[in-house]
C-alpha cells in the first residue's frame, strides 16, 4: 500500500506530463506497478498487447483506420475496436469522430508529453496512448523519437482492488 501511494503521488505531482485521470485509475486498478521513469523511445519500437497477441502499431486496427479511413473494412474494424468493453475502461467516448479530432488536434501541434503522455511497460507495450502513437507514427515515421513514461510492472497476474477499497481511495481523492 505504501509503494501504491508513493508512486501516485509522484505521478500526479511530476509537473514533466500529465497523465489522464481516468487513465491512471484503470492503470492501478489493473495492475501491479514497481517503478516508473521517463525515457525516450522511437515510436516504431512501441507494441500493442491485446488477447495475448504482440503486435507492432501497424497491425493494429487504429493505426489501419488512421491510414485509410473511409475503407469499409478499417471503420467496420474500428467501430468494433470502440465497441469492446475492455477498450472502454478508461475512455467511455471511444469513438471515430474522438479519433479524428485527436487526429485534428496533431496536425496542428506536436507531441507534448504535458499534455497526455504516451505510458508503456517495460518491454514498450503500450498501457495508454494507442491512439497518440498511431497518429505520431503515421505523422512522422518510425524513427520519431518521443518522451514515454515507463511503467515497471506486474506482468501476468492482474490485481482486482476490491471495490470497497477502491472507493475509499475515491472518496479521499474527491472524486
């Protein structure tokens, strides 16, 4: 519980990036975090794990959408991708127009990790910033080198808070 505390406070206080809110709860919720630190990666070294399969960004049906939208398959694959429940977690508003205006909003501006950054394991799967990382690897290329925090973590075995708990720690938060 200690170490739980500790490190939720160092990432809601590291002025460096923000983290999503909700994000950050599904992460403790989910699973056994060891350690964090920033690190800089290329983006074509981040992996999705889903259903115990690695993939790399291409393969994934985001990344799919992203390069050619108005495919019947790609938005028929993403719908579906919005749909399941385990994407939803974190983001209730999964959606093709939330995609595209996050596509929008990178046209615009770069990556700034104070603005949501990118989180991966220890062996670069992505926990959250799927999304990001497909728009800055279809953007820039693989070689775009970026700022991710990096999580230490249980692998394996995920830890169910009970609920009762879970809310104590919501009541104290305010939230």
């Amino acid at each position: 519980m200690q170490n739980y505390s500790r490190i939720r406070n160092e990432l809601e206080s590291d002025s460096r990036f923000h983290i999503y809110p909700e994000a950050l709860d599904s992460l403790f919720r989910t699973h056994k975090i060891y350690s964090w630190k920033l690190t800089k990666i290329t983006v074509g070294k981040l992996r999705r794990y889903k259903n115990k399969k690695l993939s790399l960004l291409t393969d994934t049906d985001n990344y799919r959408f992203l390069c050619n939208p108005e495919s019947a398959e790609n938005k028929a694959a993403y719908a579906e991708y919005c749909r399941d429940s385990s994407n939803l977690k974190d983001n209730s508003n999964r959606s093709e127009n939330t995609f595209r205006k996050l596509m929008n909003t990178f046209s615009s501006e770069k990556y700034d990790p104070k603005k949501g950054i990118i989180i991966m394991d220890q062996y670069h799967c992505i926990l959250d910033g799927l999304h990001r990382s497909c728009i800055l690897l279809k953007q820039f290329g693989a070689d775009y080198e970026i700022t991710v925090l990096q999580m230490k973590i249980e692998h394996g075995k995920r830890i169910k808070i009970l609920s009762p708990f879970w809310e104590f720690v919501q009541k104290i938060k305010g939230n």
